[in-house]
C-alpha cells in the first residue's frame, strides 16, 4: 500500500495520530523533543517534525473517509487534483532517522544545494541535501511533496554523492 500525507488543523497532529491508530489505520508521526520555556522553567516537549503533516499507509480509495474522520484531519495531500503519494524510501529514511541516537531537528525546504547519500551509520543509503550550518556538516532529508525537511549532523566522510 502506498504512503499518503494527510494536511492536519494546526496542533491536531497528535490527536489525529491517535484516533488513526484507534481506527486501525497505519499511520506515522514524527516527532522530536525541544526545549520550551516558561514564566518559571525550562521544559522538554514533543513536537511534530512537520507540523500539520502526518503519514498514512492506506489504500486511498477505500479507506479515504475513514482517514478524514477523526476530528482535526483537513485533507490528503493532493498533487494536480490526486492524493500524492509519498515514496516508501522517503518514510524510510525519516522513520531511521526519529528512531537513531543521531540529534535532529526541523529544517526549512531547500530547493538548492548536491544530492548526497549516506555510506555508513545508522542512515546508511539515506539521501538528503548537504549543507553547512556554523561550521558542522549536516545532511537534511526533504519531503518533496510537503516542501519540508530535517537535518542530521553527520561525518563528512560517510556521504558521497548521489
């Protein structure tokens, strides 16, 4: 079954995820933990890596309003009037990256920059876009489809080119 990505009301992301779930609908959300201040502490919370975005796994034309359903999803993601569908390889890469030891964090779309692909690590035949952001070597992971992406730190010496 392909991957879908489904446009969320904002900070619904969670609860639609949850609700998918519940319905028996393979969904995935990324997350990652930040920092938030505050009138009187540092907290560390859970966000969306995209935010109004999550992932399903369905077959579009017979799950498509159970999908829309739970309260907060808007719409899939459509492309010239048709659900876009997400490459698996794209979920892949994500899914290794959220579940690795490696820091990450959102990062604007890049249209600009060399395809690369990882040789080792834990993101070993990921490809993304490397950048330098204040003196460090960081590999970002675009969804084409949503215009978004995440960055990773990684040694310069385990990516090539694509």
């Amino acid at each position: 079954m392909p991957w879908y990505a489904i446009y969320t009301r904002p900070r619904h992301e969670k609860q639609v995820y949850e609700d998918l779930k519940n319905r028996n609908i393979e969904a995935f959300l990324p997350i990652y933990k930040v920092r938030r201040r505050w009138s009187d502490r540092y907290k560390i919370i859970e966000e969306p890596l995209f935010k109004n975005y999550l992932f399903v796994n369905v077959e579009y034309e017979r799950r498509y309003h159970d999908t829309l359903r739970p309260y907060g999803a808007v719409a899939f993601v459509t492309f010239d009037g048709k659900p876009a569908q997400i490459p698996e390889p794209e979920i892949e890469a994500i899914r290794r990256l959220v579940t690795s030891e490696l820091p990450y964090n959102p990062h604007p779309y890049l249209k600009i920059g060399r395809r690369v692909r990882v040789r080792s690590g834990p993101l070993e035949d990921c490809e993304g876009i490397l950048i330098r952001k204040k003196g460090l070597t960081r590999l970002v992971l675009s969804i084409h489809l949503l215009q978004q992406s995440v960055s990773a730190e990684v040694d310069a010496d385990s990516v090539e080119p694509a």
